[in-house]
C-alpha cells in the first residue's frame, strides 16, 4: 500500500489504547539482605482504571494524546493544553468515541486538514476500531486503515513494541515525583486522595513529551521487520 499509494513516512499513523491506574507503583519489592520486603506506598487507586490513547507516525511525529476516564460525567477541573479528555462508564473507548479521537487527535497531525495526501492508519482489531461508520470515517479523510491481524499485535505494532513500554516508565517516573514531593491530603477516614484529574492529565502529557523520536521510528522498523519474517504482510486487513 505504501509503494501503490506513495506514502511517506509522516502519513503511516499507529494509533492503540493503554490501560492505566491512578497508582502506578512497580510490581515487585525491593528486598535488602536482612530485611524484609518494603511495600511500595500508593493511595489506595493502584485499582482505579482509565485509558489513554496514543498515536504517532512512522516518522516519529506524536498527536495529541486522549484520556478516558471511568465516570458519567466530565470532572469539574481545568484541564492542560494539549490533551483531549473524555469519559464513559467503562472508562474504555467505543465506537462513538473512535469518532471523536479520529476528529480531536487524528485530524491535528499536520497536513491533515485538507487531505490531500493518502494516509495509512494502523490498528488492531479491537471492535470499536473497526467498525463499518469507523471504517467509513476513516476513507473520508483519504486514510486507508489497515488493522493488524488478531494475536500479533505484540511483535507487528509499533506502539506495543517499543512506545508504550517508554511511555508507561516516563508516566510512572512523574506519579513517583507527585508521591514524594509535597503533603498529601487524606479523607476523613484516613485515605490518601489520589491525584486529580487534571494532575493525571499533566502526566500523560510530560510523559508522551519524553518518548524520544527514536524510539517511535525504532518501533515502526522493528514491525516492519516482523511482518516480513513472518510473512503476515497479506494478513492484513485493510477497506
């Protein structure tokens, strides 16, 4: 598709969601010798759940990042620049939420706003990606969308292989600063508050700033190389 079409690197866009908590402490202890294991201290949310969907192009450009948090209603709270927040009930994107992501953060990469160049947009098969008016949505934008084939995300998808692994350390690295830098307020029974919409929302978006160039377009080569080891390149659905 890329040689039919003459697409360039700046038009092949990966877009996925990554399932995060407001608590992000590592998942082992830490042991000394003579000592027992030391607890990493949280707030008490290492449970409490949102999404954030990421996108980038082959060439190491990053769209703006959207947040889904788990509520029926929008969070009361001013918000940074920069980052699209959203909210459902499963705190999870849908169908009607793929529209809203492909107009808010797909149709901000540069040079989209009059389409005059043909896109590849990659995805994996999670259904409300690839649903007929998503698919439909899509094609008007002069995108071809291209969804990855079940079960190989893991070695085939840029986003999976190297950038949401960077992501994810960076967005852990801003909460651990957030625990330790000043007083945090408790609930009359004791709990310690967890971080506000609006301070999660700061993480992502110093997080997403992090992930270096590199390791995007790294990302994308090594997907590539997959495909043709595996020779899944015609396992790709695409229309």
């Amino acid at each position: 598709m890329q040689r039919e079409h003459s697409i360039g690197t700046h038009d092949i866009i990966n877009m996925d969601e990554v399932p995060l908590t407001f608590d992000l402490p590592l998942t082992r202890t830490v042991k000394r010798r003579g000592k027992s294991s030391v607890t990493l201290k949280t707030t008490g949310h290492e449970k409490t759940h949102f999404t954030c969907v990421l996108s980038c192009t082959a060439s190491g450009e990053k769209l703006p990042p959207m947040v889904i948090f788990k509520r029926t209603t929008m969070p009361k709270e001013k918000f940074p620049r920069g980052i699209v927040v959203k909210v459902n009930k499963k705190g999870w994107i849908t169908e009607s939420l793929m529209h809203e992501w492909h107009t808010e953060c797909y149709g901000r990469r540069l040079g989209e706003l009059f389409h005059k160049t043909k896109a590849l947009l990659v995805l994996d098969s999670m259904r409300a990606h690839i649903t007929d008016s998503v698919k439909e949505a899509i094609k008007r934008t002069n995108s071809i969308p291209a969804v990855i084939p079940g079960g190989t995300t893991k070695y085939l998808q840029p986003l999976d292989i190297s950038v949401n692994p960077a992501f994810k350390v960076a967005l852990r690295v801003q909460w651990e600063a957030w625990m330790t830098s000043r007083e945090k307020s408790f609930t009359k029974t004791g709990r310690m508050r967890r971080a506000t919409y609006g301070e999660v929302c700061q993480w992502v978006l110093t997080a997403w700033s992090i992930v270096k160039q590199s390791t995007i377009i790294n990302g994308f080569r090594k997907g590539w190389t997959a495909t043709c080891r595996r020779g899944l390149s015609r396992g790709f659905a695409s229309g």
